[in-house]
C-alpha cells in the first residue's frame, strides 16, 4: 500500500507511475459499469417481457438514480477538494459494489431496484469525480487536455470490453443464473481495481477550513464560472444516454438483434467500432487540443455526433451494415469532444477547488439523464426512436451552437 503523497500542483511529467495506476483502475471500473449498458435487459427480464412497461420504468429508474448522483454532487466535489481525490475514488468502488451486488436479492420491480441503482449513481459520480481531479491536478497543467484525453482511452477499452462480456453471459434469452454471473463479474473487476488503487499515491486534500455545505458550493461556482461550456457537458451526455441507457432497448424494440457479420450481434458490433475508432483517434490527436486549439477539435467533435445521430435513422432489420454509420461518428465525436470540453470547464477553477469544478461539469452531464431520460422514453413511446435520435441531434445543435457564437471556435 502506497503512503506517498503527491502535493496539488502541476509536475513537468506526465506519464509517471501516479498516471499508469490510474489508468489501469480505470481500466477495470468502465467495464464493469458499461456492463449496465445491458439493464434494460435486467429490467425487462423482473418485467417478464412487457417491453413498454419496461421502458417507460427503465426511463424512471434510471433518472431517478441519477438525481441522487446530480443531488449529492455538490458536497462529493467539496469532498474532494478536502480529503483528497484517492480516498474519495475508493469510497466511490465501495458504493458502486454495494449496489451493483445488490441486484443479486432483487426478483422485480420495486423500490429496491430504484435504491439500488441510486447508490451505483452515486458510486459511479464519486469514482469519476475523484479520478479526473486527481489526473488534473498531478499532471502538467499545459499538457491537462492531453493527460484527461489519454485516461479517457482506459475508458474506451471499457466500452469495448463490458457490453461485449455482458453479450457473452446473457445471450439473447438470459436466466436468472445468466444474470446473477453478470453481477458477480462486474463485481470482480471493481474488486481488482480497488486492490490495484492501493497502491496509487494519494494527494494532499485542501485543508482550508469551512464547512461542506451548499452555498460554499454555490459560492465556489458563482466565482470561478466557467460560462456556456457547461451546457455543453449536459448536451453530451444527453448524448451519452443511447449507448449507456437505451441501445439495447432499442436493439430489442426493433428486432435489430440477428446478427450482423457471421455470428456476431449488432451490440458487439457497435461498441467495438465506437470505442475501438474513439481510442485511434484519441491518440491519433492526443496533442492537437494544446496545440490547436480544445474548441476547434470540438466544433469536429460536435459535428460528428450530430451527424452519427442522424445516422442512427437509417438503421433497420433490412440494413443492420448501416450501424457503421453513428458508430464511427459517435466514437469520433466522443472521442474528440468529452477531454476538450471537459478541460475547457475546469480551467478557471484553481487547483485547490479542481473537485469542485470536476462536480460542477458532472452535474451538467447528469442533468440530461434527470431530465432527459423520462422525456426521450417518452418519445419513444409515442413518436418512434427515430424521432427521437433526431431530437437529440437537434438538441445538440442548438446547444453547441449558442457557445460557438459565444466564444467563437479560436
């Protein structure tokens, strides 16, 4: 166990032993919580295939997880700040294993389902909270794009590696045995990440007296406001709600799951193209946001998952090779869009406070899923997915343009 403790300011190296930790613990955290890309499939296996029914809850219980993540993020952040970002990232793998093993004494759809998902929320806001702060603020701060971008890798061997593990243990018509491997396994890796963070150096917490409240929040906020970016944030991750939420729903919802090359599905198909083209071109342009600009690699970003959204309309039982389409766009766009954006929200916020403005642009990503989760089932129900998608396209549109007017694309 490491007792090191690396101080809250900006080494001239990047790629050190602080770096390599965290980026294996990441490793191990994405695919056990992308393995919930498969929870529709839980939700509609408790509702005995009423799909409708199961949508429409999958929409509320997924929301209302999320607000007690958008909820408690404020105080997760000053949290943060305080006790410094290790000890928080292992609080987070505590909370998110109590609820992802939770699911193993659930057998319908009940309160418990909706606790449970809360408190995997408010593990997976804890764990992310705490690991971009601590990569902010143990790396060069001109090189800060580049060390989030390269972290977020980690995160896209998770994309690839959970939704294709779960695929695997569920198949097509999965049993309670089936689900309950699912739940252990996820369980597993965090397992191993905790052990492996151990052995990362801690940093020093800001040690400022004050309180943990609210309005010091509030306060924090209000001085360092890093302006329109962070509509940004949430129109990303109203983005992010079809391929960590809805994509398996959508997949059974309109018979889209013969396969698609040989044997092999259009679940495992989409993520390996998604997260395998969003780690190329992550590294392909790991240095182009510092050396650039972060809101010109953006603006390509933003373009791309516009356009993959769109694409997701031309998918049909007939034309399942048209995935390709919003999957290399998407995976261009994530790939392009979440470290820029992401550093562009936390530059105004000084080291000491980095937890909080990490907070700040969480919040912004968890409140599409509060709002926009219910009203985008919603959607579904009466207009049909591709009305959907093109909301969601139009949405981001909007949003993005108002900043680039805003700011321009220097």
């Amino acid at each position: 166990m490491s007792t090191t403790k690396i101080s809250s300011t900006t080494p001239g190296k990047l790629y050190d032993r602080s770096f390599a930790l965290a980026f294996i613990c990441n490793l191990l955290f994405v695919p056990a919580n992308t393995l919930l890309v498969h929870y529709a499939q839980w939700i509609e296996y408790l509702h005995a295939g009423d799909r409708e029914r199961a949508l429409i809850d999958l929409g509320y219980i997924t929301s209302s997880g999320v607000i007690i993540s958008f909820l408690t993020r404020p105080w997760l952040g000053q949290m943060v700040n305080r006790f410094g970002s290790k000890n928080m990232w292992m609080i987070g793998y505590i909370f998110f294993l109590f609820g992802f093993l939770s699911n193993l004494f659930i057998t319908d759809v009940n309160a418990m389902l909706y606790i449970s998902r809360g408190i995997i929320c408010l593990g997976v806001a804890c764990v992310f909270t705490s690991s971009i702060t601590y990569i902010t603020v143990t790396t060069p701060e001109d090189r800060r794009t580049e060390a989030i971008g390269i972290l977020g890798v980690s995160g896209f061997f998770g994309f690839i590696i959970g939704p294709l593990l779960g695929d695997f243990i569920l198949g097509a018509q999965p049993t309670a045995e089936d689900f309950q491997l699912f739940f252990w396994t996820g369980s597993g890796s965090i397992l191993t990440s905790m052990a492996i963070l151990l052995f990362m150096p801690a940093t020093s917490g800001n040690r400022a007296k004050g309180t943990l409240s609210l309005r010091r929040f509030l306060t924090t906020v209000k001085k360092y406001w890093p302006g329109s970016i962070v509509y940004v944030n949430a129109a990303f991750g109203l983005c992010m709600t079809v391929p960590l939420h809805l994509l398996k729903k959508f997949i059974l919802d309109e018979s889209l799951t013969a396969p698609v090359f040989g044997t092999i599905g259009f679940i495992t198909i989409f993520y390996v193209i998604y997260a395998g083209w969003g780690i190329t071109i992550r590294l392909l342009v790991k240095s182009a946001p510092d050396r650039i600009g972060r809101r010109k690699v953006l603006l390509v970003g933003i373009i791309a998952m516009v356009l993959g959204y769109i694409g997701f309309c031309f998918i049909t039982p007939d034309r399942l090779w048209a995935l390709i389409i919003p999957a290399f766009c998407c995976g261009t766009g994530h790939g392009l869009t979440y470290h820029c954006m992401t550093s562009l929200t936390l530059e105004s916020f000084p080291a000491k406070h980095r937890g909080t403005g990490t907070a700040l642009a969480m919040m912004a990503f968890d409140f599409s899923a509060v709002v926009g989760m219910p009203i985008i089932a919603w959607i579904v129900v009466v207009a049909g997915y591709n009305v959907m998608f093109l909301s969601i396209a139009a949405t981001v549109t909007v949003v993005s343009g108002i900043f680039f007017y805003q700011h321009g694309v220097r």
